[in-house]
C-alpha cells in the first residue's frame, strides 16, 4: 500500500443510526474502497454471560478495549487483524475474520473513542447525537423487527443501560470533530423518517468548508432550509450547519457544489454528477427514500476523508 488508510470514527450509543451513516458512507466511496469495522465485535462476554454478570456491552469493562487500540494502530499503517466477530441476531461469538485494510477505513461503535490511542488513530471523528426519544423509537423498531426482543423488553434494556450511557457513550462526545444530529420538525417523533433535520456541529479541530460564502445566519437565497450559524458545544464555540428535511434538490445542490469544487475529486461523489445512492435510506415499510440532510451529511463527512487523503498524499 503506497499510502495508509484514512480511518473515519463513527461514535454513538445503540440505535442512533451509526450503521445507517456507515453503509451511506461506503456506498457513495464505493464499497470495494471501503473496510468497515464494527467495535461491538470487541465484546468480552456474550449475551448469556452479560446477563448473568450483569453487565453491559457499553461498560468498558465489557469490552477488549486493549484489543481494538491494537487493531486500530496495526489498520492505520496499513496492515491486516484477525478481527473478532459478534453476531447481534443469536448473541455469541462467530469465528474471526481477517481482515486487510482497503483505502478507506470506518470504525463504527459504542466505545471508539474511549482511550487517547483510539482518538488518535482516527482522521476524521465523528459522534451521533440523536434526541433520546428518537433514538428510543429507533431502537425499539430495530431490536423487535431484526432483533427479536419486544417493546417491553428494549424498554427495560434501555432503563437498565441508561447509567451506562451517561457515564461511557455521551461523554465521548467532547473528542469529535463533527457531531450530527437527526431531529424531527416538529414535536412528533413519530413522524416521516424522509423529513428529518439535521444539525451538523463542526469543531475547529478539522478545516471545514468555507460556507459563509453561501450561508449566514439571517437566511440567504438559499432561504431558511439550509442555515449556518454560531454556537456553543459543551462550552467551546462551534460553527452548526443546520439542514431542513424540506430543503429542496435546488438548495441541496448549490451547497453540494461548492463542497465539489472545493475539493474537485469529490464531484464523482455528488448526486449533482449523477450518484444516485447518496442519501439513501430504508423507510420503516421497506422503500427506499431519498433524505437531503441525510445526503449532505454523507457528502460532508466523505469531503473531510478525501481531504485527509490528499493531506497525506502531499505530506
């Protein structure tokens, strides 16, 4: 391999959406560009024995957090692991799988960010934060359609895991260079997964995209759907480009141009070329819908990967 791969972190508690992102991601990279690695593999016990210890997979004591730092420094230089393999549908251990890294690599997970040593091996960090309500509704239709469990049961899984979530997942938050946020419109959770806003916190950690040539937080000609504005994350100032899950194609795409022309080996990328498959997502009955913000968020995170590329490439 003439240059390393760049590793893409993608963090957040269960059923916030991290695998819907990862498979986005890949397809609009191209999935033969693409090695994704799952964290959750990294189980130390399985589900009978978590249950008798009582236990959670998100402690980290649940975990061979020893293991994926290992993993991740040997996939950063470009070598192969023998990776774990954790079966969520029958809750033990598969036999592991090995693994070389392609050019692209995306760790997703529950715990990616837990040690300094994971943080650094990663190019571009990235954390889930859906509102608990949503991601609740989420997890609820994952685990008993794919999964499985009843209402109930996610339910009780959620309460009894909520301590676990506080003291490990959300405070992995701080470490990421963008924090994305799917919300509804409105107060209904319930309502069309298509229309979902986003809010795309981007920390000074990484260069983004210069966008106050099109935005500013009064509104432009591309009207109040797509808005960048000043703010506050965990204390520290923070552009947020918010997104409306009503944004129309013409709006989507002055943006998705800017972003292609920024970095002029992206625009294979864009659906303005033609790439039908960014922004695409399973509705809850199976058909396949198109969201923007969903789009846009892909566009943006695969912008930051081809930009840490060239970086290296240069360097």
């Amino acid at each position: 391999m003439t240059h390393r791969p760049i590793i893409l972190g993608i963090v957040g508690d269960s059923a916030a959406g991290k695998s819907t992102l990862t498979q986005g991601i890949a397809q609009v990279l191209g999935p033969d560009n693409v090695t994704i690695i799952c964290t959750d593999d990294y189980h130390r016990y399985d589900r009978k024995q978590r249950a008798e210890i009582g236990i959670s997979a998100l402690h980290p004591d649940c975990n061979y957090l020893d293991i994926i730092q290992q993993h991740l420094s040997l996939l950063r230089t470009g070598q192969a692991i023998l990776k774990p393999i954790y079966n969520h549908n029958t809750g033990t251990f598969d036999p592991p799988e090995y693994i070389k890294p392609k050019q692209f690599v995306i760790v997703e997970g529950l715990l990616g960010y837990s040690t300094r040593i994971m943080q650094d091996n990663y190019d571009v960090k990235v954390y889930l934060a859906p509102p608990e309500d949503l991601r609740t509704v989420w997890k609820i239709k994952r685990d008993t359609r794919k999964r499985g469990y009843t209402d109930e049961e996610v339910l009780e899984q959620l309460r009894k895991r909520e301590p676990d979530s506080e003291a490990y997942i959300r405070p992995q938050r701080k470490w990421a260079d963008v924090v994305v946020t799917f919300y509804p419109p409105d107060s209904n959770i319930q309502s069309n997964e298509l229309l979902l806003n986003v809010r795309l916190v981007l920390r000074p950690t990484i260069p983004h995209p210069d966008f106050t040539a099109i935005l500013n937080p009064e509104g432009s000609h591309l009207g109040q759907a797509i808005r960048l504005e000043l703010d506050r994350d965990m204390g520290k100032p923070v552009d947020v480009l918010q997104v409306d899950g009503h944004a129309t194609s013409e709006q989507v795409k002055e943006l998705e141009r800017m972003l292609c022309n920024e970095v002029p080996y992206l625009s294979q990328f864009c659906s303005l070329e033609g790439n039908k498959d960014i922004g695409k997502l399973v509705g809850t009955t199976g058909e396949i819908l198109q969201s923007y913000p969903l789009a846009l968020t892909q566009l943006l995170i695969t912008y930051h990967m081809l930009k840490a590329a060239k970086v290296q490439q240069v360097g």
